[in-house]
C-alpha cells in the first residue's frame, strides 16, 4: 500500500464512520507518516498484547512501587479502564493523567464554507468521570486536574476564561490584546501561552474542498496560516504580553504555540521534515534550539522525557514490525523501540503513553483503530489504557487526548 492509498483509505475510513479527519491531518499522513507501509504487530509486541487482552479485566489496576501523592486521581500507579472507549472513568499512569479528550466534526453552511467544532470530555475532580461539553471553542487542562483554560465559541476571542472544574464555572475573565484561537498551559501551570491569528483558523472552505473518496467532499481548511504571534499570559495577575509571528511558511491554518519543557522558551512548529521547531523566549525574541531539545518535534507529542534524557521519536519499523523511537535527547541516537503507534506522553522517565493498534488488524485501514497503551523502555510488557478508539453517540467521532501533570 502506497502513501496515496493509505490516505485514501484513512479519509475514507474517517468519512463513513468516525467523523471528519482533523484539519492537519492530511499533511501530518504524508509527512510524518511517510516512512511507514502497510504491516502487522508481530513478536514480542502480539505476544505481550495478547497477554494484556487476555488479562486485564480490571477497571482499575494499582501496582509498582512509584505511589502517586493522593491528589484528583487518588494514589494508584496505573488507572486503566480498556473496557471504556471514549473513556468514562479516569486514566492515568505515573504522573500523567488524560486530562480530557475531544472529538471534533464539520458543519457546512448553505453557502458551502464550513466550520470545525469540537466536543470536550473534561475531567470532573469530584467524580473522577469525565463531563462532557460542547461550550467552548478550545479548552485546556491546568497541571493538577482542577482548572481548566477557555475560549469562547467565536474565535479569534478578546477573553480567556479560567473554568474551575469542580463547578463548571467559569470563575474569572483574563482579556487579551489580540484574538486568540489556541491555549497551552506552562508545565507549571503559572502561565498560559495564547496563540493569536487574525482569522478563525479552523473555518473550513468551499475553495479549499477536500474529496474523502467515493464522491464525497467537504469544505477543506486555508491553506495559508493567518497566525499573528502569541501572548504570554501570567495566569495569576492577568498581565499578558502580546509578541508578533509573521513567519508561517510550512504551518497548518491551525498551528499553536506551546511551552518548551521547562516553560522558559515557547515553540511552534513546521511541516518540512528536518526542520528544527521554531523557538522564542518569552519576550518575543527568537531563541537558539536547547541543546537536549534538538530532537523534539511538535508533531510526536510526548517530547523530552521528564529528567531530560530521552526525547519520543517517530516511526521506527521495518519489514513486518511497527514500532516507535526514543531516541537520546542530546544525541538523537536509538535508546529502545517500542510496541507502540504513537508516543502521546511520559509517565515518568522510563514509561509512555502511547496509541497502539489491533495486533491482529494492524495494517492498511486497521492500524487506525488503536488504543491508549502504557509501554517500558527496556521490557516488552504492555498495559491496556484504554478500550479501542471508536465513536460512540455522545461523541461522534474519535476521540483525541490530552495529557498533563497530575
């Protein structure tokens, strides 16, 4: 199966049953997934799934000697419900927890443009469930599971709500210079980095129609970004400062700013291959690659390990075998492969959350229905997370995750 093929086939796998592909999802197919062809799970990483399937059937598992401090989540190591997808109940591994998820869809309007709404599942610190919402146009969780950053339904927006998410209230209003689309929280929860465009960068367009197979079209995203720079936003007083970014050549219509690992730099990336994130201090200025980030990409999501050593890396199969990088962080040379599709988080230093596929339908159009997993640098064990990626009626489409400190 070429790369043409496999994207025909994501498309369409995407149109008929499980809601419309994400706005970069084109792109991140034939660039980030272009080393990869059509293959099965074989060895180590079946026999270790099959073990897994067979036996974790408990909707919470705690183990290890690594005991969370008794927080939202409680104290257990490992939560896992791999009965429950989209999850219901809370999963967490190490100190990571999956703060929420979203699902997104596509509404076209009578003139034939469009727009990309999205359905949050959040983490509710009472329940320890997740609560659904379809409120805000963009939504972040806070390290420590109890607050959560918004945007109102109309983006780009002049406000940032900060939601307490044991109420569902919004409990204060931070207004901001310039219109923000995107938000992503310091790892220390202390500031927030606002991504600013001068248009809704996830308005869809007749002009820009993209075809699913089979005959069927929808509106498609801009092909050019409308990013105007991000804003450093002290969460505590409310001061932000707004800082221009007219360089947005090879970024997708939506293409937000983010914290570097240790919250002292902000980065973006670009779509071409090989070319390093951009970075900025967090006066605006552009800012020279840290030397243990040179190998971090915005598009493997997991990034630097948490001491700093290992960073997630892409695709790392051949012949038969799907497998993923860690590379080491100051190096970029192997550390280990991993039974795994995707690296989405660091549980701690040594452990990952990852999306893994069927073992037994890990090929062509199979490969995309994947699960959350935990996998070990150095052991071929695996642990269920969560039940295969599917829709369900209150979230209609697959459900993307996100992670943060708990």
């Amino acid at each position: 199966m070429n790369v043409d093929d496999m994207l025909k086939d994501a498309l369409r796998e995407q149109a008929d049953g499980v809601g419309p592909a994400p706005a970069d999802f084109a792109d991140r197919v034939l660039g980030v997934r272009r080393k990869r062809r059509g293959r099965t799970v074989v060895g180590a990483a079946v026999a270790a799934a099959a073990v897994v399937a067979g036996a974790l059937v408990v909707p919470q598992i705690g183990g290890g000697e690594d005991v969370r401090p008794a927080g939202v989540t409680g104290s257990a190591d490992v939560i896992a419900h791999p009965r429950q997808s989209p999850p219901r109940d809370v999963i967490a591994a190490g100190g990571t927890a999956l703060a929420s998820f979203s699902t997104s869809k596509e509404v076209v309007f009578k003139n034939g443009d469009g727009q990309r709404v999205r359905t949050y599942g959040v983490i509710d610190p009472t329940t320890k469930r997740y609560r659904k919402t379809t409120d805000w146009s963009w939504l972040t969780v806070a390290p420590g599971l109890r607050t959560a950053a918004v945007l109102e339904k109309k983006v780009p927006a002049e406000r940032i709500g900060l939601l307490d998410l044991a109420t569902n209230k919004v409990t204060r209003w931070i207004p901001v210079e310039q219109g923000v689309a995107g938000l992503a929280y310091s790892p220390d929860g202390s500031k927030l980095v606002a991504t600013t465009y001068a248009k809704d960068p996830d308005a869809l367009y007749k002009r820009n129609k993209v075809d699913y197979g089979d005959g069927k079209t929808m509106p498609g995203a801009d092909f050019e970004s409308s990013r105007t720079g991000f804003a450093v936003v002290d969460v505590k007083s409310g001061r932000s400062d707004w800082h221009e970014v007219t360089e947005n050549e090879d970024t997708n219509a939506r293409q937000d700013f983010a914290f570097n690992s240790t919250g002292t730099l902000v980065h973006g990336g670009v779509m071409t291959g090989g070319v390093p994130d951009q970075y900025f201090d967090l006066q605006g200025r552009k800012a020279a690659v840290p030397a243990n980030e040179r190998f971090v990409h915005w598009f493997v999501q997991a990034g630097l390990s948490p001491d700093g050593k290992r960073v997630a890396g892409d695709f790392a199969g051949s012949g038969k075998t799907i497998a993923v990088a860690v590379n080491d962080a100051r190096t970029g040379k192997l550390v280990d492969k991993l039974p795994a599709q995707q690296l989405l988080a660091w549980a701690d230093d040594k452990r990952l959350i990852a999306w893994g596929c069927d073992p037994e339908k890990c090929g062509g159009k199979g490969e995309f229905r994947n699960q959350l997993l935990l996998v070990t640098i150095g052991s071929d064990k695996v642990v269920q997370l969560s039940d295969f990626r599917k829709a369900s009626a209150d979230y209609p489409g697959r459900w993307s995750p996100e992670f943060t400190t708990r």
